[in-house]
C-alpha cells in the first residue's frame, strides 16, 4: 500500500496563492526595515545546543527542538543514561533548531565584531521552531521578521521600533495596540514586595494574564512563595486604569524605595514623550501587566496586538543589556521586535484585508493553436515580459476550450488568442477574460493595453 502522504503538526505547505499573500506581507515589512536604515543578515537554521540553552527560561528551554547528532547518534552510549533524559539528550544532541531570531543575531554580533559598524541596525526574516502544542495562530515552524539596533543605549531606538510598527500596521490596515512596559519597573516591583529573588516567577505569572485571568495569576504567585501581603501589593498595579502619563504618575510613590524601578518609570515617560511629540497613528498603552516571559529583557518591553480579531500577539520585543555579554561581549545594549508573519497573515485573512492584487500570478496567456501561431507569438511574448507585465504562454497545442478552463483556473484576466488570421494580418486579438471584450491590436498597440 502507498504511504499516505503528510506533514507534521504545526507546519503547513504554502501553495501559489499563499505565498503570493506571504510575498505582500515579507515585501511590505521589509520595505520599512529598509525605509529606517536596516540591513538584512541571515543565520542557520541551526544552532549549537549550548547557544540556545538558558537563554529562553526554563519553559522556554522545553519547547527547543534538538537534532540528533549526525550517524549511528546513540552507538557507544552508556545504557545507565537511558534513565536520565536530560543527561542522554546532552550526550547525543548537540545542535538545535533556532527558537527566535534573537540569541542567534547576538552569537552573530559577537562572532563578527570586527567586521560590522556599531550601532549595527540588521533585519531578518527567516523561520524559526518551537515545539508547541499546535493551535490557532500558534505552529511549530513559523517566520519571524526580526529588526535590532544593537551598540546604542539611547532611547531613540525604542521610538523608532513604535515608529516602525505604526509604520508597517498602517499599510497593512491593520489597527493595533502597541503595549508599552519596562523590565525595570517589574524589577522594581519585586524589590519593593520584597521578593527580588523572584523576579522571573513573578514575570511567569504576571505574563499569563491575559491567558488565565487574574485570579489564577494570584494562585500561581501564591504557589511561587509570595505572601497576601505581595501579592495585595501587585494586584491593584495590574488593575491601574486612566492615560499613560496617570499610571506613570501613580507608580511613582509605589516604586519610590526602588532605585531601578524609577529608573523604569523615567525611561517609559522619556519614550512616551519622544512619541507625543512625533505623533503615531496607532494606539500606545502602558501596561504594567506586560511582562514576556524571555529572560533576557532588560529595559523596554512591547507587546503588539490587533484591535479587531482574536489573536495573540502578532508583535513583542525589548531591550536586551546583557545578551551578548553571554558570548563574551559585555556591556553592548541593544533593542529590538519582531514582527510573527504567519499570525499577520491569519488577521489579514479573517479581516480580508488582503489587496485584490496581492495575490498577483499571470496577469495575460498567450494562446497555442499551432506552430506558425506560437512561432509568431514568441517574440511579442519576449517583448511582453520586457515590459514587465507578468505572462505566460499555453506549451501543449490544444483546443481552445481548454486553454480558456486554464486560464480561468488560474485566474489570468487576460489572453492574447493567435490564430492563423493573426498571423497573416500581424496583429493580435487581446480578450479580457472578466468582462468578455475583445480588441484587435497591433504589438505596440498590446502592449500598451496591458501595461495599463
């Protein structure tokens, strides 16, 4: 019996259509990227274990896809390790899918040093894995479109990262929420609950809101060692209501015994300043629950969602003080966010927001109805392209019935039909294939009709 043909779960194949969409959407952020000085790089898909492990947080670390070393990976391997999962992986994987476009960009930082300019603004669109429970708007491969500034502390990076995100939601029409927090401020917030040694649990938790409700985020912080009296201090901090600059202002008294919790609040009203003063067309909020559970965030903390269809972020990112230091490149700030391609996709198609001419493909076909007809046709069609007007010709000679089901399978508008008449009056019979009109044109004449 033939085997069933299959992918695995969580990804997807992409027929012409699709990837005709996929084109608009990659064309489209990397047109900003390019419009705000970025340069594009490219990493492996692979990288080696110890680069990725550690850098993503304990449950980050679980959903890492490893690859098993290359050969017989398990020959010669002591049989008591068969028991110990963690220790058996180490010994017979040393390499692992990249989990974002992040960790890699640092290594690469760090690995060519000598040879790019700093501040470096890259770009980068390329998949990466993880190895999640697949869901709507959520897949094990996936394309991240990545765009940092790394070697600059100033906090014009992070207007110009809110800038890039209005900019690129705007000619998608899509109307967004662009969350605002700081890493500092959480840091803050467990400093002055007295817990500074659980920041990461309290950013877990806190993270989750928007999954599992307050309630159970309480639960969890309780379960992570917090007291009521922590926890009573927390809650009304994730409740906070009123403008950007009111929850700044009433964060101030709360984080006044806390050096680098005030030192968030002033960068958070720095940036919201340099946006009032440039003007952004999307929605800025400041979110005090806004956490992303990556445990390399230092400073500024955004989170993108669409205002008008149920999904996840389709946006996030921060600033990062530490990263490279883990390669061996200390004190080299960067920040940076990362666009989640397949889950703009998903919003553009449930708010049909796609352009009728995204999806592009054949836009004329010339007919074959013989020999002499083709030989005529093929240079027009040479010209045609020339022109740069996208077309194709019909290789069999068959009836015309079925180069028409073709053509209208394909969606082409229009055909160039050569036929024996055509070739002794030199000219060409140009059928728009929507509306049924026909026109009798010469080369010329043709075309300046499709160009049109």
């Amino acid at each position: 019996m033939a085997q069933k043909p299959s992918i695995p779960k969580g990804t997807r194949d992409f027929g012409p259509a699709e990837m005709a969409r996929r084109d608009y959407i990659f064309n489209t952020i990397r047109g900003i990227f390019k419009l705000y000085g970025y340069s594009p790089i490219e990493t492996p898909a692979m990288e080696n274990l110890s680069t990725l492990l550690g850098k993503y947080g304990e449950e980050g670390d679980k959903l890492l896809f490893k690859v098993l070393n290359s050969g017989d990976a398990f020959s010669g391997i002591d049989s008591s390790l068969l028991n110990n999962s963690n220790a058996l992986s180490v010994k017979v994987c040393e390499k692992g899918l990249r989990y974002d476009l992040t960790v890699p960009f640092a290594r690469f930082v760090v690995q060519h040093q000598n040879e790019i300019v700093f501040p470096f603004k890259r770009y980068q669109i390329q998949p990466v894995w993880r190895a999640d429970r697949p869901q709507k708007g959520r897949y094990r491969e996936f394309y991240q479109c990545d765009v940092d500034v790394i070697g600059s502390k100033s906090l014009i990076n992070e207007l110009e990262l809110v800038q890039i995100v209005d900019s690129v939601f705007h000619k998608l029409d899509i109307s967004v929420c662009i969350k605002i927090n700081n890493r500092k401020v959480l840091s803050g917030i467990s400093e002055v609950i007295g817990h500074p040694d659980k920041l990461i649990d309290i950013t877990i938790a806190i993270d989750k809101i928007d999954k599992i409700g307050l309630d159970a985020v309480k639960e969890e912080l309780t379960s992570k060692g917090l007291d009521e009296k922590a926890i009573n201090i927390i809650e009304p901090i994730l409740n906070l209501k009123g403008t950007n600059i009111e929850k700044l202002s009433a964060m101030r008294p709360i984080l006044a015994s806390s050096e680098i919790g005030t030192a968030g609040l002033d960068e958070l009203e720095t940036v919201f300043e340099l946006i009032e003063k440039v003007g952004i067309g999307q929605e800025v909020e400041l979110d005090l629950s806004l956490a992303r559970g990556l445990n390399y965030y230092t400073g500024a903390i955004f989170e993108v969602k669409a205002k008008d269809a149920e999904m996840g972020s389709i946006c996030g990112g921060g600033r990062y003080d530490d990263l490279t230091g883990i390669f061996g490149l200390p004190d080299v700030s960067g920040v940076g966010i990362s666009f989640g391609a397949d889950r703009i996709y998903d919003v553009l198609l449930t708010l049909d927001k796609f352009p009728s001419g995204s999806v592009g493909g054949t836009k004329v076909i010339f007919t074959n109805l013989g020999e002499n007809e083709v030989l005529y046709a093929l240079p027009v069609l040479k010209s045609v392209r020339e022109a740069g007007i996208v077309a194709e010709i019909y290789t069999e000679k068959t009836k015309l019935k079925k180069q028409f089901d073709y053509a209208d399978k394909k969606s082409i508008p229009y055909m160039v039909i050569v036929g024996e008449d055509e070739v002794k009056g030199s000219c060409f019979n140009l059928k728009n294939l929507l509306t049924g009109e026909q026109q009798t044109l010469a080369k010329e004449q043709l075309i300046e009709q499709l160009q049109k």
